[in-house]
C-alpha cells in the first residue's frame, strides 16, 4: 500500500468509516487518479469537479456513484 492510500485509510478508520466504505473510497479515488494518468495528490479541484460531470454526463452513472466519488475525495 502506497504512504497515500495508507494515509487516507487511517484517516478513514480515525473518523470511524465503515470497512466497505474504505474500500470504496480507496477505489474511487484511485479511478479518478487512473482517468487522470497521475497521483490524486497532483489534482486539482476543477479536475476533481470536471471528472464528477464526466460520471454523470458523460457514463451516465448514478447520482449515488457520482456523490461516492465526491465523498471519498473530500
């Protein structure tokens, strides 16, 4: 596990997030890194926000999987 991944998984389980909800934030982070082709920590907000219109507009996805990705990016 990456020092990243590591670090936002303690942050999860500090504020007492349920072990399927770490993991769906960790995955969801990690398809935006990959849509992006670099770290999350090199994203900027704008990037963050074009990407979550990208998962309604442009795939189509649910509000719900559009709002866990928002989430999991705060």
């Amino acid at each position: 596990m990456t020092p990243l991944r590591q670090r936002m998984v303690d942050a999860m389980v500090t504020r007492g997030f349920a072990e399927r909800t770490q993991e769906s934030y960790v995955e969801a982070i990690s398809r935006i890194a990959r849509h992006y082709h670099r770290s999350p920590v090199l994203l900027s907000k704008d990037e963050v926000s074009a990407y979550l219109l990208h998962l309604v507009s442009t795939r189509h996805l649910t509000y719900s999987t559009m709002n866990q990705a928002a989430c999991a990016a705060r």
